[in-house]
C-alpha cells in the first residue's frame, strides 16, 4: 500500500487506514454543506477543526476516534479543537460533543475567538442564534477552552498551528464569515491554510496585514465552501499546490435543482481562478471523506 496516496470513503463505512501524518476532510451526512477537518500527528495526536452540523457528529467523532485507533469502549482524547467562526455548519458538533457526550469524548484544548453576540445579533441577527447556542455551552468548556489571538502559536512534536486573524467588529457586512479565525498548520514540511468562511472584506485586511510573500501554502482551504469567500488576490498570493473543498455535489456543480450551473451560487467562478493558478490537486467533500496522508506527493 501507498500510504502517501490520497482516498476517499462514504460516510457510513469510515475506514482509515494511512500510516503516519494524516489531514481527513470530513464529508456531509445530509445535502447540506458543513466543515469539519481531522489532524492526526506522526506522534498520533489528534486535533479538529470545527466540525459540521450536529448531523455529522457521530461520523466525525468516530473518524476520529478510528484516526488515533481508539476503541469504542475507551474514552476518545483530542489534543486540540480549533473553531473558526460561529455557524452552526461549523461548530455544532463541537456544541453537541460538549453538552451530550464527554462521558466519550476528554478535550484538552479549545481554541476560538468569536465576536460577540450583540455584534451579530445586530448585523446578522438570522445567524445569530448559534452564538447563543454557544453562550450557553461557555460555563461547560471553560476549565479548557483558550480565546486565540494573531500571534499565537502552538507546538505539538510535528506540527504547529498558527492564529492569523480574528473578529473585526468594525466590519459590518457578511458579519459571522468575516469573523473567522484563519490558521495556519506546519506539518511534515508542508503547510495548510485554512481560511475558515472568510469573506472578500477579511480578506483584504489579511493580505494587506501580511503580504503576498508570507500567505503561500501547500494545501488552501477554500474560503466559505468554495464561493462567495475571498476573493482572487488572495488565491494569488497563496498560490496553493491542492485546494480543499468543502462542497456537496451541489455546490461544487452550482446546480439549483435545474442542472449544472443553474444556481446563484460562484463556485464554478472560483473553480475558474485555480485553473487559471495551474492547481492540479482538488479535494472534493462531494466525493467523500477525504484521507490525505502527509507530506503529500505533488505531481
């Protein structure tokens, strides 16, 4: 077997099988569209970022658990939980985790840094109910939760996590995506941007906060699900060997329900900026979850 060879499987026959570092990218459990990521180190610890829906809970904390090889019976450790900004396509599992399963499940570590709940109750009151779903789990993850900040940096054996960006509160537009928490992870030589859902306003501010010459990466994490994020400066300035989709079928074909690009959704448009940044390496939830062992052989 070629354990630097990347696979995908559904998500009701999780079969992890790559040896040493490995990035999971977790797939939808519904028609919805969700984020959840799985870091296994070479050392075999484990680490999450966000997580999906509370639809994709148990097959996400079973991916995990089958990533470190924990059985069913033993309580699942996670080294580090990383949230990105609060919508519930991203943090609910960890919401569900908290308030339903830590008989299973022992977090060490939680980092965030959310806006407030009166910033988004006043400029995206629609989406504004998952801070309170929030607010109410705080009292609960207190004892290992952290706020992160740009700067922070943490070190696990071969792997480093970066915080690059944080809430704005002077943004007042696309609020709850604009407020994401950017990391970037160091491992096995190579690196992983995850842009979380941030929008062309974060965006903007993060290129000028950083450069062109300090934002490239290896792998990208396409900023909200592949559309309607940042925008193609940004990509440039990465310029990424492979982009990590976080796409149903629908959303990666921008289908409406009357066939390909029927929706009113950019993805094929941002389909057409990495062509155009010669990317060859897609990875694509609607395929399934995705098992990427690192480093990764680029062609």
């Amino acid at each position: 077997m070629n354990t630097k060879t990347a696979r995908t499987f559904p998500t009701d026959h999780i079969d992890t099988r790559a040896d040493g570092a490995v990035l999971y990218q977790m797939a939808p459990c519904a028609s919805t569209q969700m984020m959840g990521y799985i870091i296994r180190t070479k050392g075999g610890r484990l680490f999450l970022i966000d997580g999906g829906t509370k639809k994709e809970t148990d097959a996400f904390l079973t991916l995990a658990r089958r990533a470190v090889g924990c059985p069913d019976g033993e309580k699942l450790h996670i080294d580090g939980w990383f949230l990105t900004h609060p919508h519930d396509d991203h943090i609910d599992v960890l919401i569900d985790t908290v308030s339903n399963r830590l008989n299973t499940v022992e977090i060490e570590h939680l980092w965030y840094n959310f806006p407030s709940t009166a910033y988004q109750e006043k400029y995206e009151n629609h989406f504004s109910y998952t801070c309170r779903d929030f607010d109410a789990i705080r009292g609960i993850i207190e004892p290992f939760a952290t706020v992160v900040h740009p700067g922070d940096v943490f070190d696990y054996d071969d792997v480093r996590f970066e915080i690059l960006t944080e809430p704005d509160e002077t943004i007042t537009v696309n609020t709850g995506n604009n407020s994401s928490v950017c990391i970037r992870v160091t491992i096995e030589g190579q690196t992983i941007l995850f842009l979380g859902d941030m929008g062309v306003e974060q965006g903007q501010a993060f290129l000028a906060k950083y450069g062109e010459e300090n934002v490239k990466a290896d792998f990208v994490e396409m900023a909200h699900h592949g559309q309607n994020g940042v925008d193609y400066p940004v990509y440039a300035a990465i310029r990424p060997k492979a982009c990590l989709w976080c796409a149903p079928d629908w959303l990666w074909t921008n289908n409406a329900g009357g066939g390909y690009g029927t929706g009113p959704w950019k993805t094929l448009h941002v389909r057409c900026f990495m062509d155009d940044l010669g990317v060859k390496h897609h990875f694509v939830e609607k395929d399934g979850i995705w098992e990427i062992p690192l480093p990764y052989h680029f062609d």
